[in-house]
C-alpha cells in the first residue's frame, strides 16, 4: 500500500511539473498572439493611410488619368528605353 501511494504522490508530482511547463509555453503564446496582433493593427493602419493617400491623390487629379501611360504601355516600351529598363531593375 505504502509503494501505490509513493507512486500516486510521485505521478502527481510529475503532472504538476507537466501542468507548470504547459502554462509557461501557452503563456509564451499568448504574448506572441498579442505582439502579433498588434504589429498587424501598425501595419493595416499604415497601409490605410497609404490607401487613403493613393485614393485622395487620384481623387485630387482625375484629368490627369487617361494621360498617364498604363502597365502594358511601359512594358512595351522596355526593350526601347533605357531608362524603364533600369527601372524595372530596381523592382
């Protein structure tokens, strides 16, 4: 009798330490999740910013638009000026 309840305190013991090591790494998690999510909430309100910019730019300047030459029309020209070629090298 005295060797079961040995080895029951023995198990719980190990449970406990078990029980000790599984909160301390959801606890590593938890702050993780949370860092996370607020690098996410800095990011979407940059690029909500940026959107806004983009859309307030365009908004502010619609004349200009058909003048402005499309993706197509500067990958066309590519071969012939030096100048994309180079840009399109920074990309």
């Amino acid at each position: 009798m005295e060797l079961r309840l040995e080895a029951i305190i023995g198990r719980f013991g190990e449970l406990d330490e078990a029980e000790r090591v599984l909160t301390g790494s959801l606890e590593r998690h938890r702050q993780a999740l949370a860092k996370q999510k607020q690098q996410e909430q800095v990011w979407t309100s940059l690029l909500e910013d940026r959107l806004h910019i983009c859309l307030s730019a365009r908004v502010g300047v619609p004349d200009l638009a058909p003048s402005l030459p499309t993706t197509a029309s500067v990958l066309r020209k590519r071969p012939k000026d030096s100048r994309v070629d180079k840009a399109m090298g920074l990309l």
